[in-house]
C-alpha cells in the first residue's frame, strides 16, 4: 500500500503592523503644542523674540510659514 500524501503547511503570516500611533518620549526639557494652541483659531500671530517681531501664519494648504 502507499503512503499518504503529507501536505505542508505554509507558516502563518504575521499581522499587519498597526497603524495607531505610538507616544514618543521628547528630549528633557522640550515641550509639544499643537498649532491649534498657539494660533487659537487666527490664520496669523505675531511672536517677539529678541527685541524682533516674526509672524507665524497658516497657509490655505495647512502649512506653516515663520517669517520675520
């Protein structure tokens, strides 16, 4: 008589990585703010720093553009 026939099974995949997003730890002394925070709702504020005046504004596109 004959042997059966022993079909291998492939090993099982892995799952995809999650997508969530995982809390970094940031540098000692280095805070995070959102940009909501600092423009409060404005497309433009005005920072003084040094004795200078920058402008820190939102683009239609959602970018952020500093310039003194």
């Amino acid at each position: 008589s004959k042997a059966p026939s022993v079909i291998a099974a492939e090993p099982a995949q892995a799952p995809p990585p999650q997508t969530s997003r995982v809390a970094c730890a940031l540098p000692a002394g280095v805070q995070r703010l959102t940009s909501h925070a600092i423009l409060q709702g404005a497309q433009e504020i005005e920072i003084e720093h040094n004795g200078a005046v920058y402008r820190l504004r939102q683009t239609s596109q959602g970018k952020l553009i500093l310039t003194k």
